[in-house]
C-alpha cells in the first residue's frame, strides 16, 4: 500500500468519523439544552424549609463554647 493510498484513506476515515460526530450531536441535541423552564439565578438564596438559622446559631454557640 502507498503512502498516497494510505493518506487517502485516513481523510476517508476523517470525514466518516466526523458525519458519524454530527450525526449524533444532531440526535442528542435537546438534551443538551437546559429544560424549557429553568431559571437563571437571582440574587438572592431560595428560601429554605425547614432550616432555622437561629437554632443553628445556638446549636454551633452549644458545641463550640
């Protein structure tokens, strides 16, 4: 085999490898978006439930004296 013929063939592969590439980036495209409903973040922490911040407070006070 030449060296022509082998270059050839690795070109071949390249472009065979990158349709196969685009083909499955075309086929998982959506889930690469983020969901329809998301957010960007404000400037302020989402309200916790359930978390006192005061009990915490004297919880850590309790435990480191």
């Amino acid at each position: 085999m030449s060296d022509e013929q082998t270059k050839q063939e690795e070109r071949e592969r390249d472009k065979r490898q990158e349709k196969e590439l685009e083909q499955g980036l075309k086929e998982s495209f959506p889930a690469s978006d983020p969901p329809a409903n998301a957010q960007p973040g404000h400037n302020d922490p989402a309200p916790s439930s359930g978390y006192d911040e005061a009990k915490e407070e004297e919880e850590l006070r309790k435990s480191n004296p």
